[in-house]
C-alpha cells in the first residue's frame, strides 16, 4: 500500500464542518487516530442524513461499514475547527467507497485522509441492497 | 452535595473486572473523567447480562439511565487494571440506584466511585414498569 | 440527592454550541449518558481557551475534575445540534463548579443538565493554586 | 486495494485479550467500526508497556500512528470477548507496521483485521529515531 499524498481542498466540492471535543486529545497531546475514524463516520452519515437519504430509526436501507483506512499527515487537536471534504471514489450496486480528507480550519492541505466503503443492506434482512434511484442520483453529484 | 469519602473493598461483595484503553488517557496523561461512566455502564450491563436478566437485542426490559454522579479521588491511567465493586443502594419498583467504585489493581481504597440510576422500561413502548421477581431476586442479593 | 427539574435557557446567559457524532447513539438509538460529560468537558474547556485562560499544552494552571452529575430528562440523539448553557454556581479559591445544562436544538427546556468541578493546579506540582486575578474576572461574569 | 481474506487463528503467535464496553455498540447494535482501532492501539501499546519497551510517561521513545486500514467481516459486539492477534509486517529502522486481527472469543476465524503503522520518535523533538537493540530484540519476536 503505498502512502498517499496529502488532498488540498481543491479536490473536494463537498465539506462538512465538525467539531473536536475535548476527550479527542490522547496522552501525547493531540487527536488520537482513532477519533478521525469517528469524524469520518460523522461527515457521511450526517451528509447522508441532511439530503433525506439515510433515516437511522427507521429507514429501511442502512450502511454497514465493510472496510476503512486513513492516512495521517500532521497533528489535529482540540479545540481545532474541522472541515471534511467528501467525495465518492466509486459508486458500486450496492457499495459506495467515500474518500475523506480533514482539514483544520484555514489551512488548504488535509491533515488526514482516507476511505471507507459502506455495503447498504436492508435494515431488518442486512442483506445487500441495490441502490435505489433518488439515493444515486444524490450520490451521483459528489463522484 | 457533600464530597463522599472513599469507599474501601470491604464495603463491596460483588467485582467486576474491567480493562482500560490506551485512548482513555487525556491530554493530562490520566483517564479522562468521561470514561468512568463507560466504565459503570459496563460493569453494570455486563453483570446483569451475565446473570441472565438483561438482553439488549430481543429482551424485554432495558434500563434507561436517569441520573449518574462521580467523585474522583486519585488517578487512574491506562494500562490499569480495574475492579468495580457493584452494589444497590436502592431498590425501588422499577428503578435501581446502583452505587459502583472503581479500584486499581491491589488497591484497597477507591480511586473514583458513583452511582446511576436505572429506570427499567419496556423495551417498545419505553414507559416504565415494575421488575419481574427473576429480577429482583438477583437484585437483592447484592442490596 | 432530589432530582432536580430541568432548566430553561432563560436560566443561563452563556451558550456554547455542541455537535453530536454518528458514535454517540448506543444500542438504544439514542445519545448514551457517558457522552454528556464529554459535552460539559468541552463546553467548558472550549470557553476557557476562548476566553484566553485555558492553555492545554503550556499554560501553569490546568483544571482537574473531582466531581460530575447529571440529570437526564429527555433523549438527545445524533444527529441533534446541541446547545450548551454553561454558569458557575460557585467560584471558590482554587475550585470553581460549572452547572451545564444541554438543549436541543429550538428547545427551552433542557434535554439534560449536570454539574462539575475543577479543581485548579500547578500543571507540573499538581497541587491547587488560587485562581488569578485575571482569571476571577471572567469567571464571575458568567457566576 | 484488494479486500484481504479474514485470516485465523493459527497466523498469530502472540494473542491479547481485550474487553469489549457497552458503548462500543452503535444505533445498529453491534461494534462501531471506529472501536476496532481503540482496540488495536490498546493491544499493541498494551503490549509493548508489558514487554518494557513503550513508557507513556517518562519513556524517550513514542509511537506515532500514521497510517490505518482495517477490514470487517463478521459483527462483534458488547458483551464479546475478543482476543487481538499481533504480529509484525514490516520492521524497518524506525517505522513498525503491526497486523492486528481481532477474534470472538471461541472462534477461529478474525471478525476483523486492519493494521497501522508506528514511526518512533523522540518524545520531546517528535522526530523519528532508529529503533534501539532491545527495542528490536523484542519485535523481532513477532516478526
């Protein structure tokens, strides 16, 4: 797996603000790697949710996550401002693998970047799922 | 609300053993004060689980926590070993006040110590109802 | 310990705005009660580096938490946008007890609401110095 | 990036047993992703404190994580017991990239299984440094 470079913002037309919270500072002093992982959940599903696509309770499709990485390129910490560019990498039947890059709040270059593929399944079966119509053509706009 | 003094072993029959990780250090290199409450939730479910009373997928009970409090008293860090002791204070109808104090490993004073409350309700309709008598039978013991 | 009724934004004159995560909903669906105290953690912690008091990595004084409780009235849940009353209810010499109460978004009444205290000390002797003069003067502002 | 196959029991020599909270469960009822790597830097630090190697505190040398990647295969969920596999993919002069695969206790097969990548670097400047004999000694155990 070769490293990848750092995104900058330009290769991103999606953002979504997120917040740090003060347990995200581990005993080295700045965010734990683990916590980028939750802001990355965060961006999508709140994006997902915001376009009326993904309903936690009770919709009938849901995301499971099947696989997820992240590079790290310099330091976030509380209480930094955060921004997620969002783009899709490929738009599978039922997969969909989001590429996510963290920029702290002015700077142009990510601080941390990765991916994670969701298999949307049905809520009740989980079994896999086609992606319906109005969730492809949302999807769509950010590949 | 009077600081409590704490609690020692002796004032504890029942233990539950419990793991720290790496990510509950703060930025003050000690467990950030937040986990603490991970922790009483999961000395408490784990316990109710082990003892055939709670199932969080298909049971018909669960606890829904209304009040939780914490006095901390000396530092505890990853990679402690941990041991809550567990007892009830009050048994009511359908709400339990659990009393829970963490020790280090061979120590015998408490490091932090709380309680929480639990209300049980159904598992569907969420409105509160009394304990079954498997339940409070089992509760009883650790009274 | 009576339970106490929940607070209204009139009762508060500091707000800070808080963001849930996709990781706070547990099992139950909704925001478990151990991440109100991250929420009061960083509400608080958030103001007094904005306030230019609080300096995590190279300030002398840091503010240790020896006491928190909440009081939950009402479920908040990812995706909510929450908002944060923050006052003191008593400023000590060396110790100060926040009372935060949590809104959801648009609502008066607070979803939930607890109190902690920090106990401020020497960031190397961990030992409680008084607070400073410059300090005091914006704690009691909001005192 | 190919979709790697879960590997077994048999693949890792060296095991760490690891505790599951009842947080870790999300809206869905099973572990959150994100938890997966709470578990991985727990496992591997877990060890390397109890090897001697890695000192939080006092230590000259610290791990910086900067890069991640895991794989799900099977859900694992409060109460589980999980049992981490640890094993060395690469040891190079300064960098370390460790595989973890997390077991169900009882099974053979990994639920799931990621790796990261450590650069060691010298506490107080964070630039990487060669890592010292013992230090090797003891990885190359798990190599």
């Amino acid at each position: 797996m070769a490293r990848s470079e750092p995104h900058s913002r330009a290769d991103y037309s999606l953002f979504w603000p997120l917040q740090t919270r003060w347990g995200d500072n581990d005993a080295y002093g700045h965010m734990n790697n683990v916590v980028h992982y939750a802001l990355f959940d965060t961006a999508v599903n709140a994006w997902l949710i915001d376009q009326g696509l993904l309903d936690i309770h009770s919709g009938k499709l849901i995301g499971l996550v099947v696989e997820t990485r992240c590079s790290y390129f310099s330091e976030l910490a509380f209480p930094d401002s955060v921004e997620a560019g969002i783009r899709i990498a490929k738009l599978g039947t039922s997969s969909v693998t989001y590429e996510i890059a963290l920029f702290r709040q002015s700077e142009t270059q990510a601080a941390a970047q990765g991916s994670f593929v969701h298999v949307y399944v049905d809520a009740t079966s989980r079994k896999p799922v086609a992606l319906p119509d109005n969730w492809r053509k949302i999807l769509e706009k950010i590949t």
